[in-house]
C-alpha cells in the first residue's frame, strides 16, 4: 500500500503560470517532507523541504506547502520556466529510520 | 569528481546471471543509501550504510540482494540468480552526516535490464 501518493502523473503549464503540484500521505507520524527534481537520465536533485511544524516553506520560485490535518503537500512553482520541466518526486522522513520514501512523482512540461 | 558517481551506466544480463553495481559517493560522506527505480515509480529504498556498516536493510526484497561498503566509502551492491523483474534502474545516494536528508546526492543509476 503506497504511502505516499501522487494522483497527477502529468501536468501542462504555461511559461510564466503558476504549477502547482499536490502529494498525499498515509501517516500522520511522518515528520519531515522533502521535493525532489529529476532530469532524463539524472538521479533526483533536492529541490526544498518542510518540517511538520510548519506550513509553508519558500525559496525564490519555489514554495512548499504543508496542510496536516489533510496529510496533504503542494509545490507551488512560479513564474514557471522551460527549464523547470522535469519529473518531480515528494519524499517524506519519518521517524528513526534514514530512508526516504517518494511518490510515484509527476512529469510537469512547461510550455513556451 | 564532484559528484556521486555509479558505475557502469547500463547493465544487460541473462536470467540466473550475478551483478554488481557500483557506487562511490561524494569524498567524506558518511552515509550512503542504495534506492532501485523501477519504470512509473518512484525511488524505493533499499539499504542505508553508516560508515562500514549497514545500518537498515529492511528494503532489501530477499536473500539475492547484498551490499557491502568495506572501507566506508564505495559500495557495491550485488545481485544473484538474477531475474526479470529485478530491470530497474538502482540509485545511490550519499549524505555527510546520517540522518542529514537535505543533503543527501543523488548519482544517475545504474540501468539494469535481465532478459
């Protein structure tokens, strides 16, 4: 049973729109939430994270959000850039083990 | 270099066949983590290294997998009696400190296929 679940295997934006990427998770122990970019042929690059203590996370284009009680994460990308098309994966962290555990990830193709 | 690198790049084998994959992480890392891809999912965990020593290999799928890193540094993971099912591409990653997940590299994979 997936933990960690992205519904969107794929979305389409506008050059300069928002992107807005969603992640669902089964355990409300986990505590620590991680985006991960990858490129064809590339492994996973972090992208940002947040702490289940907060609820928004930013950094430049990038802002995470964390909504608890729905065990729901979103990426917010914007203004969304060609070079952001990629495939995005969310992990979360949870308790004293040190492995990561991602979603399916979702292909995000901005568009010119 | 200055990255984690993963050798080789591709890898075919025949059904029944032993592998080995190799990873050397980023100089001075102290935990290394193996993951495996297979095609439309995500990234699964497979074992975490703590210097020499495996600290978790709960994601292991069964006795024909093992990794070792002797020295603390390169690992190699290695698969018997190879089956079909085990195409994937395999991830490793390495992190300066345990538990330090913001940092933890990612390689490019090694692309197993068993025919």
């Amino acid at each position: 049973d997936q933990q960690v679940k992205q519904n969107s295997p794929s979305l389409s934006v506008q050059e300069g729109r928002i992107s807005i990427l969603n992640c669902d998770y089964t355990n409300s122990m986990f505590d620590y939430f991680l985006w991960y970019k990858k490129y064809p042929a590339e492994g996973p690059t972090f992208l940002i994270s947040i702490s289940s203590i907060k609820d928004k996370n930013e950094d430049g284009r990038f802002t995470v959000f964390l909504n608890k009680s729905a065990k729901h994460l979103s990426l917010h990308i914007v203004p969304s850039q060609p070079g952001d098309s990629a495939v995005y994966f969310c992990a979360v962290h949870g308790g004293a083990t040190n492995k990561l555990i991602f979603g399916t990830g979702t292909l995000l193709a901005v568009q010119p | 270099g200055a990255g984690v690198s993963q050798t080789p790049s591709n890898k075919v084998t025949e059904k029944g066949k032993y592998v080995e994959l190799r990873c050397d992480p980023i100089s001075g890392h102290t935990a290394l983590y193996w993951y495996r891809q297979s095609l439309g999912q995500g990234p699964e965990f497979l074992i975490y290294f703590q210097g020499t020593g495996a600290a978790d290999d709960s994601g292991l799928p069964n006795d024909r997998f093992f990794a070792v890193r002797p020295e603390g540094s390169v690992s190699t993971l290695k698969i018997q009696r190879t089956e079909r099912g085990d195409s994937a591409v395999y991830l490793c990653a390495s992190s300066l400190l345990a538990g330090d997940l913001n940092t933890q590299y990612f390689g490019p994979g090694t692309r197993l296929t068993v025919l």
